[in-house]
C-alpha cells in the first residue's frame, strides 16, 4: 500500500479527513484487524510497502487502477491483494484525492479465507481479487463502489468475507503470540530469541511464516525493525546514527543499506523528504 497510508495506521491517525476506520463483525474476529478509509494526499511517485501482514485494496475511484514499479512491473486495477512484503516497490497514478479502502488482515487471516486453505506462498505478492475469488470478487468490487457510506461498504465487507469461510475457523493462536511479540519489540529481536523465549521449534515456525504470511521469520523482523526507523525518520528525527542505534543496526552503514533494501534510497534521501 502507499507508505503514507501505512503511516496513519501504525501511528494511529485515522482520525483526521484523510483516514477513517471500521472494525469488522465478530465472526472475523482473529481474521481481519480493521477497514480503513484513505484519502490519498501526495503528488507523484509513492514508496509502497506493508507491515509484514497482507492488505486487500479496494479503488474507489476513477480510473480504477495504479502502476506498480521498481522491483515489481505491473499495473493493478479495481481491487487487489498485497502480501509477502514489497521492497524497492513503487506506486504512480495515485492523484490526491483518490480514495482507497483496505482491509487489514491478521498474520493468519488471508489464508483462513483462500480457498482450499491455500498457501500464501503460491499467491503473487500484487493479486487481483478475481485470482482470490474469481467473479465473487468482481461483483463485490463493483457493490463497494456504488454504496455511498462507509457503514454500507462494512456491512458488504463483513457478508462477503464471512461467506468465504465455508468450514468454522481454526485459528493459530501461537502464531498470533509470535507476531504479538515481535510487534511489541519494534523487531528488535532474533529468530533464535524468540524461539528460545516461547520454546518455538524453529521449522515449525518457519513452515506457519510461509504458509499464513508467505515470508520468513527472519524477514518479517527485518520489516516490522526498519518500518520504525521510518516512522523515526517522518516524525522528525535527523540523527541518522541515532536512529540507527535505538533501531537495532549494527552501525550506519549497516542501516544504509537495508534503507536501500527497502526504498532504494539511503536514509539521508528520505530524510529530506521528510
């Protein structure tokens, strides 16, 4: 998604014009963490980038589409699933005033509504809704567009995404407390600490990764680490060491690079354009 969207929901700030949010119904419950309404704000080229946990667009308004590139080449239109992560990624078309809606998924949430129950490794990191559910998607896309209220589009939301779950859910609730805990320390923590603190068998908590997230342990961390450097970044900081250090890196070059891992950029580059 577009970084700035990323931003207000890490940080909490939906709660000015450009933002608004929704919890889902209680039957989704473990399932999809919250909707949210954008109203993007800035011109030209956008990083996008996600949290680690997949993201499902709705384009709410004309033309209906947006080009995706850097790393991933591909123009994306009406509804699409984001996932596994994106790195050196980039979003044109996006004018102000577009609106998006996203439905935020739990670490397990896309993959208890696939269907089959499909691996989220074998899903595109950039999606259409057509290759989740087919013609269903479509027609959903198209409801969502024509109701005119936020309360509407939940209620749309909810009926659909309760229908995919054709058999009771069976949540991973250990993989629930993983994420819980990496989340909580900002990433800054080994694979091998958490496996040595929540006495985790470390295949297993590689093979649930794949399976429910489509990434690994170790790259989840690695996002969720530098996405609050960012936020460190866009909140004011300018001590590029000191950033480096309360965010776990090694020494600057070290964050230098993973910086250019993820944005393409060095972090001098973003933070002029903080």
């Amino acid at each position: 998604m577009p970084v700035d969207m990323l931003v207000h929901i890490l940080c909490g700030n939906t709660s000015g014009g450009c933002a608004k949010e929704a919890v889902p119904a209680t039957a989704l419950c473990g399932i999809v963490e919250r909707y949210y309404w954008y109203e993007h704000q800035q011109e030209g080229t956008v990083w996008a980038t996600l949290d680690g946990q997949p993201v499902l667009l709705f384009l709410l308004d004309a033309p209906y589409q947006i080009q995706f590139t850097g790393k991933y080449q591909v123009c994306m239109h009406d509804a699409f699933c984001c996932s596994q992560g994106l790195r050196q990624t980039y979003i044109t078309g996006l004018s102000p005033g577009m609106r998006i809606l996203a439905v935020k998924f739990s670490c397990t949430g896309l993959s208890m509504l696939m269907p089959g129950g499909n691996n989220m490794g074998g899903l595109s990191p950039l999606a259409p809704i057509y290759d989740l559910w087919g013609t269903a998607g479509r027609a959903l896309t198209v409801a969502l567009r024509e109701s005119s209220t936020v309360m509407s589009q939940r209620a749309l939301l909810d009926q659909f995404l309760v229908e995919q779950l054709s058999l009771p859910a069976v949540d991973n609730h250990m993989l629930h407390l993983v994420v819980s805990r990496i989340r909580s320390k900002r990433g800054l923590l080994s694979v091998q600490h958490l496996c040595s603190e929540l006495r985790l068998n470390y295949k297993w908590l590689e093979r649930n990764f794949r399976r429910h997230l489509g990434t690994t342990p170790k790259r989840y961390i690695d996002t969720i680490r530098f996405l609050h450097a960012y936020l460190k970044i866009q909140e004011g900081g300018d001590d590029l060491v000191q950033i480096a250090y309360e965010s776990g890196y090694y020494d600057h070059h070290h964050f230098v690079k993973v910086c250019r891992q993820h944005t393409g950029y060095a972090p001098s580059r973003l933070l002029s354009l903080a």
